[in-house]
C-alpha cells in the first residue's frame, strides 16, 4: 500500500508532535483486508489491501524511530467470507508477536467455530459491528442485536475482549445502551474486557458528555481514542475518566491516514476530503494533514488542558494497553 506521506505533513509532526509522541506506540484500533476473502459470489468494490508490513509502513511514515506495535481488528465489511478471513488475519499476526488480535464476528457465526479460531490462532478477543445487525437496522440497533448473546455467553466465560462500536444515534450517550453496557458489566457478563471504539463513538461532545458520569462507574470498560478529531471528547476523558482504561487507537490504515478529519456539524459528524472538495485556500500556503496527526494534534491540546503528565502520555500511547492485554514490555 502506497505511503501518502507529505511536505506538510513532515513539518506539522516536527513543529508540533514530536516532542508529544512517546518512542513506543501502540495501536489499538487498526484493520487489516484481503480481496480473496469475500464471498465468490458477492459483488463488491475491490480496495487496496492491507497487512502487517504496511502498518509497519505506515507507522515508520507517521511516527518516524517509534517501535510500534498493534491491536489489529480485521476489517469488517458485508459479504466477507468469515472464516477464510479470520484465517488469514491469524496466519499474518504471527509475524509480529508483540501484537495481538480480535476476530470477526457476526451474528450468524457458530460459537464452535468461533472457539475453533480462538484456539488455532490466538485470538484474544471478538470483533463484532454494527452493519451485520441482525434486524437490519444498522443504525439503531442494540448491542446483542449484532453481537448475539450466546457470543457474549462465550466471551464472558473465556475473559475476552470485545471492541465495540456502538451503533444507535447518540452512541454512548444512547440510555439503551447505556443500560445494556451497565447490565451486561456489572451481572450479566462480568468477564468480558469491553474496548468502547472511537471515545465510545463520541466523534462529537454531546455522546461522552452525558455518559461518562455513567461509564466511568462501570467494571471492565476501556476505551480506544481512534478517529476522533475533535477536541472536547478528549478533554472529558482525560478529566473524568480513570487514564488508566484509556488506549491510543488509529482506525487505520483507511479512516485514518487520508488528507482530511471527521468534522463535527453540531452532533452530526462527517469524513471531509480537502483534495476532493474544491477548497480554494486563499488565505493560507498551509495545506491540509493526514486525518490522524488532526487526532494527535486534538489529543495534544485535551493533554494540556487537562495537565496530563508525561507518563500519562506514555500510559495513553502504549504502557495501559500493553499492561491490559498482557503483552510483556519487552516483547
């Protein structure tokens, strides 16, 4: 996969992140997608592929002599075969043993089949979403609605992860949700390690604003700081939330590392493309970023606001993850 790598963006990290970014990173909101392991029957655009080698790739790019490593997610897209896709994912994340993974998941998956991939390949969590949805509704429905409850029974009973991008319309802040996460948490599944994806799918304020006094009160949360490029979500986490549960995520390579940021219309959020849109930029030779130093740059700032201190900063980057997920420091 081709870096995208620009003047811009060399001067942006050198005046503004470099002294931010720690010398290790841990990624954990990243996918990895093969065009063999659709369905042959499926009709789908082909996309550009993406493995371990260019996570690397891209990483020695954004985040130039740091070691990184990843939590990578797989990619979930309608029309996937599976297993097959599983499969490979497991086969490339022996080639980085530092990382770790979550596989696939949708409703129709046999949870013996799901035990089968956990034991061959090592897996340490599910990767459930929202478009597999099992009312078809894929903007509102609920939590066991695309991740069945006889996954979570699995999950539950074996302590794995599971990184969870709310559907619904307000995300965390949606009271179904926050009453499924409560329940689920504090008596039904006790066991299941929740990563909230995206600040709980906070992309705008108002979701984290009225969930965190809820969130921060709950067992076994987390949360991925992933593709968020707004200010204020980050600021509310790093106040109110225990920092320890928070996790540097990227959501790359795809929804991350364009020139571009989500840019939030009131509650409303949308992928904006700068090279796409016409801009005229009359008022500036500056140009625009890739989308993820926009994240780091959000993150930057909510730090300062709220007197993060530098071994914060590392917690947030790599040590909280690495501590979480059991990965030893020197691996």
């Amino acid at each position: 996969m081709p870096v995208d790598y620009r003047e811009e963006d060399r001067i942006l990290f050198e005046e503004e992140l470099d002294d931010f970014i720690p010398d290790r990173v841990f990624d954990a909101h990243c996918h990895l997608f093969w065009n063999d392991c659709m369905l042959p029957d499926v009709e789908y655009l082909p996309r550009t592929e993406a493995r371990i080698s260019d996570l690397l790739e891209w990483g020695e790019a954004i985040f130039p002599s740091r070691r990184m490593n990843f939590l990578v997610l797989g990619l979930p897209r309608v029309g996937t075969d599976v297993r097959k896709h599983n499969a490979a994912l497991g086969e490339e994340m022996k080639k980085d043993p530092a990382s770790r993974s979550n596989l696939l998941v949708t409703p129709p998956c046999d949870v013996k089949d799901i035990e089968a991939d956990i034991d061959e390949h090592g897996f340490i969590g599910l990767k459930p979403y929202r478009i597999f949805s099992s009312t078809g509704d894929i903007n509102n429905c609920r939590i066991h609605e695309f991740l069945p409850h006889e996954q979570m029974e699995l999950a539950n009973d074996r302590g794995l992860w599971v990184t969870m991008h709310l559907s619904r319309a307000q995300g965390c802040g949606d009271a179904e949700n926050l009453a499924d996460l409560t329940e689920y948490t504090t008596k039904r599944y006790p066991n299941i390690k929740w990563i909230l994806a995206h600040c709980a799918r906070s992309f705008t304020y108002y979701p984290i604003q009225v969930a965190i006094d809820t969130l921060k009160d709950l067992p076994n949360i987390w949360y991925d700081l992933s593709a968020v490029t707004t200010l204020p979500p980050f600021i509310t986490l790093f106040q109110k939330e225990n920092l320890k549960r928070l996790f540097y995520g990227s959501d790359g390579i795809d929804s991350a590392y364009f020139h571009g940021k989500y840019v939030t219309f009131g509650r409303y959020w949308y992928q904006v493309y700068p090279d796409d849109a016409g801009f005229s930029f009359a008022h500036t030779d500056a140009r625009p970023v890739l989308c993820i130093y926009e994240q780091l740059l959000a993150m930057k700032q909510a730090a300062e606001v709220a007197g993060l201190s530098k071994d914060d900063i590392e917690g947030i980057f790599w040590r909280n993850a690495h501590y979480a997920l059991e990965i030893p420091y020197d691996a």
